[in-house]
C-alpha cells in the first residue's frame, strides 16, 4: 500500500543479518549498537541460530522495559515475556494450554462479534466453545459488560466459559475502549474466574483525540492487588501493525500475568516443540520496544517517520469515516484506531433474494458485485459475525490518501447504483 | 559451536532486508541479482509484507526446479510447494490435516524409533495413536520393512494407522537409507494405503562414502506410474541442517504428492490462519534452492565455504565412530549422515538401581553424572526411544575438530571411571 518501512529497523535487522556492515560507515551507529547488543544475545552472536524457545534475554528484557515504561511503571518481569511468531501464534499457543474437557465441561472461549477470524478458527481447531458476545454498535462498538454477563451465563448452560479474548483497539471495529469499561471487564473476569486474552496489537493506533490506548495490564495493576494479584491475562503485541507494520517478520510478543508455575511449564514444553521464533523477526520485535531516543542519532528520523505514518493513518480514519456517513444506506462509526472501517450497509431485500439464488450470504453477495464492478476486494461482515439481519464490510484505510479518496468514491457510486438496480 | 554463516546467503537476506544496499558496490552482483527477484516477487518488494500463506512465489518456484535438478528430471510443480516455518511447521500442520477418528478409527501415526521427538509431541498434541518401529541397531540403523509390517498389523488391532513417518537421513541415528529400502518402504505404503511423511532435511549431511541420499520423491516415480500415481507423500527440507545451519531463520519448504484437492484446500484454510511463513526465512530458503553457478561472481567463495563445512562434518563423523568404538562399554554405528552419534552405552547394574532410587531412567542418569563432573551435556536415549534395556545417547558432532577430540576423550574417561565406580 504504499507505507515504507521504517529506516532503523530495517538497518538494525541488516547488521545483524550480516555482520560485516558493523563496519560501514553509512551505518548510524545507535543502529550498530543495538545490532551488536542483539547479537551478544543470541548463541554464536548469530540470527542464524536458534534462540531459546522463549525468545532471545536481551530482547525480552527490553520488551520488559518497554512495558513497564508504557504503563508508567507497572513491573513487568522478562520470565514473564514469550517472544512469538507475529501475535497470532502466541494466542493459538497459550488458547491450546487453556482448553481442554469434553460434553458440558469443555472449554468456552469468549470472544467479541465482529471478531478477527483467528479466533474462530483456532477455537475451532481445538474443538472448544466458541461464546460470542456482541459489541454494541450504536455506541461506536463498545464492548458492554451487562452484555459479557448474559453470554457468560447463557454460555454455562452447555459449556465452561474459562477464557475471555478482548480486541482492543478492536478488529475489525476500530473501537478503543476506555479506561472504566476494561476496569468492569476485569472486575467480571476476577467475579467469574475468566482468563484474559488482551489482543493489543493496535496500542499504536489511536486516531480519535478523545482516546487513549490503555494496556490491560496496566489498569489491572491500577485496580490494585486483589485483582493484581488474582487476575490471569496474557497480552499480545507484534511487530505486524502500529506504525512498523512488518508482518513478514513475524515478530511478537506475548506477556503473562499470574500464569499458574504448572501451566507455565506446560507452555514451555509446548514452546520448545516449535523449537524458536524467528529470530530475524525477534531482532525487529527489539527495535519496536527499544526504538531510537532523543539525542542519539537516528531519532529524529525516526520520529519522523513514525509520525508521518501514524497522521498519515488518522487523516484517513477521518476521511473514510466522512466519506462513508455522506452515502445513503452506509453508516460508519468513528474509526478510533486500528486500521479498519467496518461500514454498516443497507441492503435492498431483492439484493438479499439475490444472494439467496447464488446461496451466498447477502454482504458475501454486494462484495462479490463490488468487486466484480470495480476491482475493489473489501471482506464482507459476515466473515467477522454481525448481528443477525446486520450487513458490513471491513475495508482497510492503507491505501495512500489520494487512492484512498478516488476508492471511496468508487464505493459511493457502486452503493448508490446496488440501491438504485434492487429498489 | 563455530561454524560461520555462508556469505552469499546472508548477503542476500541483507540486501532484501535493506534495499539500500542494492547500490553499495561492495555487495557481488549475483547476490543482488537474486536481491531483486525475490523483493519483485514480494508485496511491495519487501520483506516485511505478508506473503501468500503458502509462500512467496518465486520461491516455490525455486524450490520446484531444485527438486527436478536433484531428482534428475522427475517434475516438480511450485503448486505442490508449501513454504514452512522450518520443516517443524510443516510436518506439525500436515499431521494435523491426516489425524482424526475416536476409538478402534484414532489415526496412527507410525513413527521410527529411535525418532526426533518432534513426532511424538505433535502426535501427543493431536491426540493421535503413536505407533512404534524399531530400526535395526545391529544393522546400522536400517528400517527393516518386515518390522514395518508387524508394527502396522500389530496398530491394526487397536486404531487406524494412516501415516508412515521416515527420518532420512535418521536423526538420531545418521543412517542412510539405500535405494532398495526405500522402495520396500514404498510398496508397504501402496499396499496400505499408508501417506508417506519423509522427514528429508539432512539430505545434504551424506559423510560415508558408501552411501547415496535417495528422496522419496525421485524413488517413487522411478517405480512407475503405479506407484507415482498413487501413493500419498509429503516431503520436507529447511534451511537449518545441510552446510547452512541457519536454524534461527525458520525456513523450510513441503513438497506433496498425490495430495487429494479436499485435502489441499484444508490445508490451505489452515495454514493462512497463521497468514504467512517469516518471509525472511522464505528469503534464505531461496538461496538454499538457487546458489551460485558456475560462472557467476560469488560461485569460488560459496563451494569453498560449502565444501569446507562438509568436509570437516565427514572428517568429525568418522572421528567420533573410531573414538567412541575404543571405549569398552560403548559400541556405535558408523555415522553415515545427518549430524549426531548415537552410541549404545554398557550401563552396569548397580548404576541402574542407584538410577531408580534417583527415580531416573539410566540413561538419563548417566547423562545427567556426565554432565555434573564434566559439564558435557548429551541427550538421554529414553528422549528418543530405544529397544527395551538398550541405553544410549545423543551428542551432535557440530564442535570443532579440536574441541571435539577433548570432549571425546573426556566422554571416555568418565565411562571408563562410571565402569568402574559401578562395577
């Protein structure tokens, strides 16, 4: 789409690929000294070698700085950080740990509708419970806890809801949640014995003004040690999203908070069969978390940088979210964050016949006839789940801003002629 | 353990990790040749795009026409090439696709034993039926097809094997497998019905002079349309054995055969759950497939570096078969390929009951001796498996020559003084 990678990263990943660059000049040398720092801490200072199951020390201590930084000083402990292949593989990971049971006492996992399909196909791999519990869409998605509760409690009548995913900021809704709704979902988790997942992998992507991106550890710790000290989380981040936006690398991360020493030994073991991450992807996760500082030398390029992405980003939330409201039969919440709109669409009951005569799903229907019209691939809602009789689509707003613009208008027009020929 | 990266593979990897350099004059230019084609092939030409979840496609197509020139001629389609997360990924996720069943219909996975103990924990994972054949430690470690076929009968009468897993080169045996064996192998597998998993990622690794690395692949269709039409195979290799060593990376590739279309789309629903294998590692796999040829720039430096680490591998093989054959109480079969020994070591009685009292296996116990008084550390044949009241261990002959010798000799004076301590 367009986004260039970020210059450090990629100089700090190439050294360590390729040592012999330590000596060229046109290195900067904040990217060298990171680039060696990584390599002390990888066996035979090489990327081409495994790294210990968990992940190389020097990059989870550094993980573990980031955290303890970002939540203002909440501790956060290296032993307690799991390096990942990209996010995705730490929640299949620690979701295999959590499941298990067979007839009523198998494991119910909580996730939001609209949910990110890794859930549902991971969930289903396992053969647990999938509990959907829906976001609120006429309060800009946001998750309600009164709504937690009945899925949870509907949810026990034939299985043993255990594990409660968040997305947050959220895909593909693009809500950022605030800090007293995570605090009521954390007090339900500690009422109903619920281990958290807090998909995080968007804390970079804040668009709204009136938002701010709080870690569920952090409010965690904030609500103080009866639940600090009782509450299971796992948090995820990688380096496929933010303003890095390298999801070749597979880099990630996964922190863990009470873990039970028997269920961390279990993790291990499974960890070690995949034997490591990808250390390449490990060493770019490394500039993530340690990223340059004011007076070396690559930091004002790389805020820069990072800043010219991230805008970039939010004057597109804005412009899509404009767009799409001005467009009858389309309505879109704000796009607080992440990278997603995930416009609700009106479609015509002839259009809904229609889809029926090709055994499609009506959104499946109208994205297939865009894409056919006019080349533009968007995912239909029900790939996500919706509410029955709803209709979305999620589309990605990283298409550069003039693309973006001529696309939207391509969409209006296409929506308009959809109402127009099933009037 | 010493062994430097190859250059050209990692001048790649940095060139497509960092563009940059394409214009630096001190990179050869066939290693920015290949730079360019796989970043053309890329999203974005970059590493950090996801790639097809079965991999990037110059890459497959690659690997397709290194398998035609190592087979000599038998054709290879980049449709049937995977690209993995090291060969691990793929056998874990192909396993996952052939296991099923409850009951007498519980999948059995037939594996070699001794066996790389990745199979057992996926088989264990999976809820699969593990199902043993002993390879013949008085025979150098050779798969007998007549144990082959009264493990299968014997499985029969409890679940339903299905999968025929073969280690060649062996890991931890390092035996070669002949011509002739594998083609017993393949006729079991028709006439059962058996899908053939061969584990192939030593197949560089080939020490002794009397043997040849056969693929599976080339075996089955040189005995003929029957068979090449028919039998059911899955085939792995990566890039972190060989002369290249470059494990941290996470490449690998799985070529199928004879893979049934429901099948392959299962498969490629479950593998674009985890989006994409690290495109780094695709990177490096690539080179693996596509090295110099003669003529071109870098071609002198990378046979040198290559021949050099087989070289030395083949002379620590035969070293380490002479030097554990002079110890009274350890017997070893030549080390024929692949990068370990596994000597069969004399535990005497009293050794072994003062083992239970640790509550040990004796192997484990004697690693466990050996490592306290001399901080070698090798792995317990129970880790592998072994023929009932056999013992054994695992060491890699990776150090160099020289370390080696003390490391050896320091092994036998400690089973010399173990003989004695316990006699």
């Amino acid at each position: 789409m367009g986004q260039q990678p970020i210059t450090f990263l990629r100089q700090v990943v190439a050294l360590c690929t390729y040592p012999d660059l330590l000596d060229n000049p046109s290195f900067p040398k904040d990217a060298k000294r990171r680039a060696r720092r990584i390599l002390e801490s990888c066996s035979g200072q090489s990327l081409g070698s495994y790294s210990a199951s968990q992940g190389v020390n020097c990059i989870r201590e550094d993980v573990a700085k980031f955290i303890e930084k970002r939540d203002e000083g909440v501790p956060a402990h290296p032993d307690n950080i799991y390096l990942t292949t990209g996010a995705s593989d730490g929640i299949s990971s620690i979701l295999k740990i959590l499941v298990s049971g067979e007839g009523q006492s198998r494991t119910g996992v909580m996730i939001p509708i609209p949910q990110y399909p890794l859930y549902s196909a991971a969930i289903s791999e396992l053969d647990a419970i999938q509990v959907n519990y829906y976001l609120d869409e006429e309060n800009c998605w946001a998750l309600d806890v009164n709504e937690l509760r009945r899925a949870f409690y509907r949810a026990k009548e034939y299985c043993s809801p255990k594990v409660l995913c968040i997305i947050n900021p959220g895909n593909p809704t693009g809500q950022v949640q605030s800090k007293h709704c995570i605090e009521e979902v954390i007090h339900f988790a500690l009422e109903e014995g619920l281990f958290l997942l807090a998909d995080e992998v968007y804390q970079d992507n804040i668009y709204s003004k009136s938002c701010q991106f709080y870690s569920f550890k952090k409010v965690l710790y904030d609500m103080g040690p009866e639940y600090f000290n009782n509450v299971e989380l796992a948090s995820f981040h990688s380096t496929s999203k933010g303003y890095m936006g390298e999801c070749g690398y597979r880099g990630g991360y996964m922190e863990v908070v009470n873990l039970h020493p028997d269920i961390t030994a279990q993790l291990v073991k499974l960890l070690s069969v995949r034997l490591c991450p990808p250390v390449s992807g490990q060493a770019a996760m490394d500039v993530v978390v340690n990223p340059p500082q004011p007076g070396e030398e690559s930091y004002e390029q790389f805020i820069r940088e990072k800043d010219a992405i991230l805008c970039n980003l939010a004057e597109k939330a804005e412009l899509t979210e404009e767009l799409f409201n001005q467009v009858p039969g389309i309505k879109c919440n704000p796009l607080q964050g992440a990278m997603y709109a995930f416009p609700r669409i009106f479609i015509p009951d002839k259009a809904i016949e229609k889809a029926k005569e090709h055994q499609m799903a009506p959104d499946m229907y109208y994205c297939m006839c865009l894409l056919e019209e006019t080349g533009i691939c968007v995912v239909p809602g029900s790939g996500f789940g919706q509410k029955e009789g709803t209709h979305h689509f999620r589309m990605t707003i990283l298409p550069p801003v003039e693309k973006l613009k001529i696309l939207l208008q391509k969409v209006k027009d296409f929506h308009m002629r959809f109402l127009e020929d099933y009037a």
